[in-house]
C-alpha cells in the first residue's frame, strides 16, 4: 500500500466519516437513544494507535455522547466489562465488524464499513 499523500492526517476520522456515523444512528447515542455529538472508537486507539486505518474504519466507530470522562462516552470508557459484553468495545485482534453492538432500544446490530448495519436479533426483536 503507497502512501496517498503527505497530508498529515488528524488523529481521528475525517468529516465524511463522522457524518457516515452520524447518520447511521440518525444522530442519537447509541446507549442512551438521547442526541450524541463524539465518536466513540471500539478498539481503543491508545493501543491501536492512529496508523492504522482500522480504528477510524465505520465498523469500529459508535455515535454516543459524553466524553471521555461524562455521558455515555465517559460510562463505556469506567465500564469496559459491559463495554466489551455489548459490544461498545472491542479487543484487539477481533473485528468489530463480526461484534453486535447494543443499542438504547435493545437491538443488536452488526455495523459494516460502509455505514449499513444489520440485525443480530434480540430476545425482545428477533
Ligand atoms: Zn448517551
């Protein structure tokens, strides 16, 4: 793979890609259904680092709000036990497109990278 430019990139996703995110959830946090306004990244960038164009990849980023510390951001960042179980977070090695993420209204979803996702199925909406 070349290099497409020496561009210096920003460390998170482009505008295009926070609106794909952005839309795909139609703007709501998906762990709380309120309005969002941050991405949350599934695997954690700290260990992932930026080079990778995986982490910024729209399978790997959720639409939540908070921040880091606050919100729903700030809650999947202290509870990375139920974090990992619904899928808010993801452990390295491990795809994010193959994780369900749990939404605010108990859907499981299967988010892919071109902003579509899919039903996992639920108890309450099989
Ligand atoms: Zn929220």
């Amino acid at each position: 793979m070349s290099r497409a430019s020496n561009v210096r990139r920003p460390t998170g996703p482009d505008f295009w890609t926070r609106e794909l995110i952005r839309l795909r959830f139609a703007g709501r946090c998906c762990r709380c259904g309120k309005d969002g306004w941050t991405i949350q990244h599934r695997t954690p960038r700290a260990l992932g680092g930026t080079k990778d164009p995986a982490i910024n990849a729209p399978s790997n980023l959720l639409w939540v709000c908070g921040d880091g510390t606050r919100g729903c951001h700030g809650h999947m960042e202290s509870h990375r036990t139920e974090s990992y179980e619904k899928g808010w977070l993801v452990r390295h090695g491990t795809s994010p497109e193959a994780v369900a993420v749990h939404l605010w209204d108990g859907r499981r979803v299967l988010l892919d990278n071109t902003g579509n996702w899919s039903h996992a199925g639920s108890p309450r909406h099989p």
